[in-house]
C-alpha cells in the first residue's frame, strides 16, 4: 500500500505543475502590449502602432480619452481604466503612451517605456510635434525593433541602431552600385556613338573625293582638245604620282561647278569610286575603310569581371551655428559582388594602415582569426560560397571624433543685420589632403519668393522657389580653390532662419586606410580578375 500511494502523490504533484506552468503561459500570453503612441497633451496622435488585432476606432477612442484621465489621475506613471491600462511618460510637450491589458507587467511596461523614450530622443534630436512627425517612419521601425507581438525583446539603444541603419545603408549601397553601373553602361556608350560618327566622317569624306574626281574627269574630257585644256592637265596631273590635298580639292570644286552638270554625273556612279580607290592602293597611298556597316548600332559590353569590390564611407558630421564641431562620425564597409562561378570561392588580402581609432568588425561567414591575424578576407567555410549578382558587405568599420582637423572641409556661416537687410556670407575652408567633388551647398531663405540679390560667389548657384533654399554648388574642390565663399543679401530676417544648412559632396578617398592587394582562388591560391571602386559619400552634413 505504501508504494502505491507514494506513486499517486508523485503523479498528481506532476498534475499540479503541469497546472501552474499552463497558467503560467496563459498569463503571459495576456501580458501585452496593445499599442505604443506618440500624442500631444492635447490628444492630437503623432505616431501609434498596434501589436494586437485592434481596430483604429477604437485605438482612437482609448488614445483621445487619455488626456482627460492624465487629469484628474493622481499616479505619475499610469493610469488604468476597467478594460485597459496606460503606462506613459511626458516628454517635452509630448506624452509617449503604451497601452496594455491590466495583466500585464508594469514593471516591465516602465522599463519597455524608458526604452522607447531614448529612442524618440535619438532620432529626434529635438523632441517636438514636428520631428516626430518628420521620423516618424524611422520611430515605428524602431518600435518594431524593441516590441513584438505586444512582448518585449531583449534588445538594447546601441542594437536597435545597428539593426535599422544596417537595412538603410544596404539600401543605399545597392543605389550606389546601380548607378555606377549606369554610369559605365553610358561612358561606352558615348565611345560607341563618337566611333560611329567618326567612322560616317569619313565615309562622307570618301564619297565626296569620289565625286569630286568625277568632276575632274569630266572637265579633262572636255578639254582634251584645246592647248588650255592640256596645261591644265598637266597642272593637276603630273605624271609621277596623284597626291591630292585638301587645298587642290577646294579650288578645283569651285572651278567644276562653272562646267555644269555633265561632270559631276561622271562620278556618280559606285564603280568609279572603288576604281578611284583601287588605283590610290596601287600608287601606294594607304586608305582606311570602315568596318562598321550602316545602320548598325555599338552594344554596351557587360562587365566581365568575375568580382567587384566596393570600398565606401560614409561621413555624418554635425556643427554649431559658430562652426564648431559637435560630432563627427565616419562608418565604412567593404563590399563584394560576384559575377561569374568563378569568384565563387575566393579570398582577398588587404593592405591596411595602422588607422588609429577605427573599429572593425567582419561577417559572420567571413574567418575573423585570417582577418586578425593575416589581414585577409577568408571564407570560415567552403561549403557556403558567395551569391552570384549580389553585393555582400564583408567588413565594416566605424570612427567618431570630435577633433575638428580630421574634418574634410570647414564651414561658416555670417549673417549681420544693417537697417532693412541681412548680408550673409558663407565661406568654406578644405583641410584634408583629398579633392571633393560635385560640392553642394544648401542655405534655407524661408522668407524668400524670389532669388536674393548675390553680390560674390565662386562657383555656381541656384534658387529653388518650392523649397525656398538657395543651392551653392562647385564642381571640384582641389588645391587651387581650397578657400572659397559667397555673399548674398536679403530683407530684414532672423539669422536663425538661415540654419541648417545642409552640406553635401563625395570624394574617391578614404579615411580608412585600406585597400585590396588582390584577389585569388581560395583552393588553387590563382589570382582572379577584379575591378575595385573607392567613395567617400555624405550622409549627413549640417549646420545647425
């Protein structure tokens, strides 16, 4: 009996914890998040998403009641109702709200809050109803990051970053190799039209000295029998050789046209012509004839490199109204396109600098050991290959400073006020050893219909009426323009209205020092053909 009954308290313990656990999972199944929002203190909703299968009325319904129960509530964290509970915080004029069931986690629901705010503050460098409304795309991603189904993820600030910019940059980075695609596909192109017409030049050339000693010819037959038609056979025909230049085809053209037609029909047909031709061979004379058949047209060749690498950085600096630099950031990477079988299997060595302060960090199917110790981009494991037409960041890497002679170029901005006007002055100063190309400069004129009266530029400039901005642009900055500026004059304004001004330009080096010191078959150690392309592109540039 004792053993029985000691086997029947075992199972039914075992009931009861099946029991607790079930109710375990039940309950967290109820502990959820309904909606993260965005609203004024007003009521006026910015930015809200749901995590549950909540129609909008209703998420409208509970948001445009919290206002009023915020109050005449008395906590200073949440405030519950009989159905739902608002966990929210105030920031600036803004509240941030979760909406939850009242099962769930407040203690959590705090913490998940907390996280959401240094979001908003992140991507929003100054809370109000206008950024947020301006990120608000950037916000709800960054949302998604942290919530799931209305559960919490283990996420943390810095990793939410790297998640959402990783899906921008790889955007950014597939428009940048289209267009440099494009750009190739245009440059052959254009060789294969001047190729084309050069070769109709001189088809026309060869035509029209077919026609003209048509000409000739008639007017020998003419004058065959007279003394003046024999001195001028012996003028314009020598014996020892026929070495026409352009200056006799010129004056013997304007004498042909005074002998009428008859000539010229002489020379009209296509047997003369190849006859002409033959008998220049004969006399020794080299002639080119065009390969290329009319009405043909030239095909961009493809790009039969097996691999392409890409090395691109991209600059995000922010400056004060005064010039001085608050933060600069330099994020670099290096891509790998493979065209053919190939390229497949490879590795590829780099030459790199000491390059004081970068961070660099490599894929996971990349071996970091041969990159640490070796510099060399391997695969970890052979059995997985690179894709075939599709770019593959491979390593990245990752700078800030705030040391303002590392800054490739310098920017300031002098606005004064005299009477009804403001002069501005805006001028830039180049310091790093590299040459910036397609230089633009924008500077927002919100009181402005019409383009202000510019006194001085060096460069070019533009006024755009729909944004109202005043768009400086040089095509290349390089050692003989580091220094240039420009002087404009408007009515009477705010000099705050003239920030931010936005910078943009890129440039074909790097801040990274780095390259590729080849590329070779991961088995067989055979080098394999690659082209490489270098950019240093802005991502953001601002005075503000």
């Amino acid at each position: 009996a004792r053993p029985t009954s000691t086997c029947t308290c075992t199972s039914g313990s075992a009931d009861a914890q099946d029991a607790v656990q079930g109710r375990r999972r039940r309950g967290r199944d109820t502990m959820v998040v309904l909606a993260a929002s965005v609203l004024t203190k007003s009521g006026k909703v910015l930015v809200s998403r749901q995590y549950k299968d909540v129609s909008r009325i209703r998420i409208e319904g509970l948001l445009s009641a919290f206002p009023k129960l915020v109050g005449t509530a008395q906590q200073h964290t949440y405030v519950e109702t009989d159905a739902v509970r608002y966990v929210y915080q105030p920031v600036e004029n803004l509240y941030i709200v979760l909406v939850t069931n009242k099962q769930s986690n407040i203690l959590q629901d705090i913490d998940t809050l907390r996280m959401l705010s240094k979001l908003i503050s992140e991507y929003c460098h100054l809370v109000n109803e206008e950024n947020v409304s301006n990120k608000a795309f950037e916000i709800i991603f960054a949302f998604d990051e942290v919530l799931s189904l209305g559960q919490r993820e283990s996420v943390n600030l810095q990793q939410v970053k790297q998640y959402t910019e990783m899906d921008s940059h790889e955007e950014k980075l597939h428009k940048l190799i289209i267009q440099s695609k494009i750009k190739d596909t245009k440059d052959i192109m254009k060789k294969k039209a001047m190729e084309i017409d050069r070769n109709k030049l001189e088809k026309m050339k060869d035509a029209g000295m077919s026609q003209m000693m048509g000409a000739m010819g008639g007017m020998k037959t003419a004058v065959a029998n007279s003394s003046l038609g024999s001195a001028m056979t012996d003028d314009f025909y020598p014996e020892a050789s026929f070495k026409p230049t352009q200056d006799v085809f010129a004056e013997d053209k304007k004498k042909a046209s005074s002998w009428g037609k008859k000539g010229m029909v002489l020379g009209k047909s296509k047997s003369s012509a190849n006859s002409f031709l033959e008998s220049l061979k004969a006399e020794g004379d080299v002639i080119e004839t065009s390969t290329l058949a009319a009405g043909t047209t030239a095909k961009p060749m493809a790009n039969v490199e097996p691999v392409t690498v890409f090395l691109e950085e991209k600059l995000n600096v922010h400056l004060g109204q005064d010039g001085a630099l608050q933060n600069m950031e330099i994020q670099g990477t290096v891509m790998l396109e493979v065209n053919t079988d190939e390229g497949t299997l490879i590795k590829v060595p780099l030459t790199m600098g000491e390059n004081p302060g970068f961070q660099f960090k490599t894929h996971p199917n990349i071996d970091k050991n041969a990159f640490h110790s070796d510099k060399v981009l391997s695969l970890k494991d052979l059995d997985r290959p690179y894709p075939i037409g599709s770019a593959l960041g491979v390593l990245k890497w990752r700078m800030q400073s705030n040391d303002e002679s590392k800054l490739p170029i310098l920017v300031n901005c002098w606005p004064s006020l005299s009477g009804r006007e403001t002069y501005v002055s805006v001028e830039y100063e180049k310091t790093a050893d590299m040459d910036l190309q397609q230089f633009s400069l924008a500077i927002p004129l919100p009181s402005l219909r019409e383009a202000p009266q510019v006194n001085h530029v060096d460069g070019s400039y533009r006024f755009d009426q729909r944004q109202r901005v005043l768009l400086w642009e040089v095509d290349i900055i390089d050692d003989s323009n580091r220094n240039g500026s420009i002087e404009l004059i408007v009515p009477s304004t705010d000099p705050s209205s003239f920030y931010p001004i936005e910078v943009n330009f890129v440039a074909e080096k790097t801040y990274c020092d780095v390259d590729v010191g080849g590329v070779f078959h991961a088995t067989t150690e055979e080098p394999i053909k690659f082209g490489s392309r270098r950019a240093l592109v802005v991502d953001s540039f601002s005075l503000q």
